[in-house]
C-alpha cells in the first residue's frame, strides 16, 4: 500500500489476542549482543569510519569474546528458526511430530518476524533510491549490494549535508536496525563468478572479503 498498489486479502487466519510476544527474548539478546561488542571495543554511539576501524580491531581483540557474540547473533537465529522446527525423520511424512507439541511451535510468529524484516529492508531499499538515486545490483536475505566507487560503505551510503547518514536509509552501527560492512569485491571478480556459477547467481551469497566473519548485514 505504501507503494501505491491496492490491496484487498481474499481469507486471513487471525488470532483474537495479541502481544509483544518475543520482547523478553529479543531485549535479553539485544544486551547481550551489545555488551559483547562493548568488550570488543565496538558501541551504539559509534558510526562511520570510527565504527568501521573498531570492527576491524574487534576480530583481533578478544578471539573469546568474538566468539561469544558470534554464539548470540546465532541463538537469535537459531531461536526464529526453532518457531518453525520442521520433521527431522523422527515419523513418517504427513504425520505429527515432537516439536508439533511444544507451546513455542508458532510458524505464524516466525513468518511475522520474517514478514516485518523485509519490509524494514524494502523501505530502506526505497529511501536510498529516492535520497541518492542508487540502487542495488543484489539483495540476499540479510545483505544487500550496491554499486560503489570506493572499497568503503562510507564511499556509497547516501549522508546530508551536515554529515549524518540520510534519514531512513541504511546505517553502519551494531543496534538492532543498523548495518555493518560485509565485504568488498571489485566488478573483474564478480565477472569471474558469473563465468564460473553460470546465469543462476546471487552475488549477496559470496561478496563476504572475509569468509570466516559468519552471518552479516
């Protein structure tokens, strides 16, 4: 509806009650996530090239606490994957299984949760076009990636003109919402992996510089 279309659901499976349902998760996470990258010399007041240099010494500083926040970026998605667990041989197909019986087997919530990240993402695809007129050349489930003159973020991430980054695009930072660098590659080595993988290719998959920094944004 935001993009001018109209739209008018044929049925909906709806629940009469609602709630914050994953709050107490989500917040318990979050500070965790955040204190970890606090010992790793990594804050939420940190932004542009200073938030770029100290995740970079972030890898070197503490390979335990790296590892620690490694763990709770993956018990965040392990967690949103376990609302949906799916058969794992334990029955035959099309019968009941274990996890079928558990209060938090809730597949709508995890497509909610889903559902409100790409819509999150599609908005601040838009607001980049519309502030600077650039668009991506991939988009992967968490990353996107755009065409740059420059190895760095900050040579392609629209700013105003007093320096702060343009209000509802993409923001380098470690709060929920914010994005950090994943990777850069240059367009010879794309074309490299377009003649090696063939027409069915998604460059948000490989664009990672450095393989061994897991899942990203």
């Amino acid at each position: 509806m935001e993009l001018g279309f109209e739209v008018a659901p044929l049925e909906a499976y709806v629940r009469l009650h609602s709630g914050r349902y994953l709050d107490p998760w989500y917040n318990r996470l979050r500070d965790a996530y955040v204190q970890a990258m606090a010992e790793l010399g990594v804050t939420t007041a940190m932004g542009g090239s200073e938030f770029l240099e100290a995740m970079a010494r972030s890898k070197s500083t503490d390979p335990n606490m790296a590892l620690l926040a490694k763990a709770i970026k993956a018990t965040a998605k392990g967690g949103i994957g376990k609302l949906r667990q799916r058969n794992r041989g334990q029955v035959p197909y099309y019968e009941p299984w274990p996890a079928l019986k558990r209060e938090t087997w809730r597949p709508d919530i995890r497509a909610a949760v889903l559902a409100n990240q790409r819509v999150g993402i599609h908005r601040k695809l838009m607001k980049t076009a519309a502030a600077a007129d650039l668009y991506p050349v991939a988009i992967g489930t968490d990353a996107i990636v755009y065409p740059s003159t420059g190895p760095s973020p900050l040579d392609v991430l629209p700013y105003t003109d007093e320096g702060k980054p343009a209000p509802g695009t993409f923001r380098l930072g470690i709060s929920p919402g914010m994005v950090k660098h994943q990777g850069t590659q240059t367009v010879l080595w794309a074309e490299q992996q377009f003649e090696e993988a063939g027409a069915v290719f998604n460059l948000s998959n490989l664009i990672k510089t450095d393989p061994s920094a897991g899942e990203g944004e």
